[in-house]
C-alpha cells in the first residue's frame, strides 16, 4: 500500500471532528481501501455509512463524536435545530422524565437514524426556531410534542395555563406563529384572549 498517500490523508485529520467519505477523497485516490486501514488501526472510527469520526483523548478516555458535528456531518447542512424533550423541565410545568432522545429538526431527513451509537430522531421540518432558548419557543415545542411525552397531558396543559400570562406575550405570539402545530396555536390563543 502506498503509505506516502495515506500519510497525506492522516495529516488533515483533525482529532475530534467528524468526516463524511466524500471530504475524505480529495486527499486520496484509494479512499476506501485508506479508510479501511484507518479504521483498522483506529485512526478513525466509522460512525455509520460514510460517516467517521478521528477519536480524541482525555484523561478519562476517549471523547465521544460531538452530537452538533455529528448532525453536521451527517446533514451536509448547519440549518438544523439538536434538541432533546429534557430541555422541557426547565420550564417548571412538571415535565420530570429523563429521555434518552436527541431530536433533530431539519430540511433534509426524517427518521430514526444512529450515528456513533447514538439514536437520533431526525424530523423534517419546515419551519423551525434557531435555538429553544427563550421560554416561550420552548413551550411551544413542549405543546407541539405533548402527545409524545410520558407525563399527564392534561396536568401538564393546566399548568401551561397558568404559567402562559407571566411569559413575554410578543415573544409567545411570535414563537406560536413560526413554527406552532394547529392545536397549539389554538391553546396559546386561548389562554392569551382569556388573560
């Protein structure tokens, strides 16, 4: 095998990042029998079909593929939104399970995929906030979701009433807006016309 080239091919790798195979090529003309090399000698980790991942260390062991760069990667995209229903809690409306989920929305793909050993629930989207920072575009998600969440429905909704009058009612209109489901538009409308 020709180490020269697959010397070339390891010294753009970066330790940590994630690569795609079709990156890959441009530093080699045998990227496939280099990848499995690579692979062997765990320069790199294959995370799914074309997807791999240069391994990084820490004193407590190797660092697992960051979930952004591995939906980076994966997405060929940066307009994507990595969530999980555990940013739910925050909100104080009595949401307390843990869930082993990461959600993706995005343009691209829908479905269950796994990379890296992780499961993540891609869902295409069409609209859909930059981040869930604020309150208000978290409920709206939370209310977009409830249907899928472990807790009481309507425990949850009851306290969703009381909370929505002490949120910033420019931000939750805006929020319900851009990327709201029917029946949450319905909701917020609701409690805002009746506070």
């Amino acid at each position: 095998m020709n180490r020269t080239t697959l010397d070339e091919l390891k010294s753009h790798l970066r330790e940590g990042k994630t690569y795609r195979r079709a990156e890959l090529i441009q530093w080699s003309k045998s990227v496939d029998r280099h990848l499995q090399t690579l692979v062997k000698e765990g320069t790199l980790k294959k995370l799914s079909g074309g997807l791999y991942y240069c391994p990084k260390s820490s004193v407590f062991g190797e660092v697992p593929a960051d979930d952004l760069e591995l939906v980076r990667a994966f997405l060929k995209d940066d307009r994507f939104l990595l969530t999980s229903p555990n940013a739910y809690n925050a909100l104080g409306l009595g949401t307390t399970q843990l869930y082993n989920t990461r959600v993706v929305y995005n343009h691209k793909r829908h479905g269950m995929f796994t990379l890296g050993g992780r499961v993540f629930d891609f869902r295409l989207k069409h609209h859909f906030p930059k981040d869930l920072s604020s309150e208000e575009s978290l409920l709206v998600d939370l209310l977009n979701n409830l249907d899928e969440l472990a807790e009481d429905r309507d425990a949850v909704l009851d306290r969703a009433r009381t909370k929505v009058p002490s949120m910033n009612a420019a931000r939750l209109t805006r929020a319900t807006k851009d990327f709201a489901t029917l029946s949450t538009k319905k909701f917020v409308r609701s409690v805002l016309s009746a506070a």
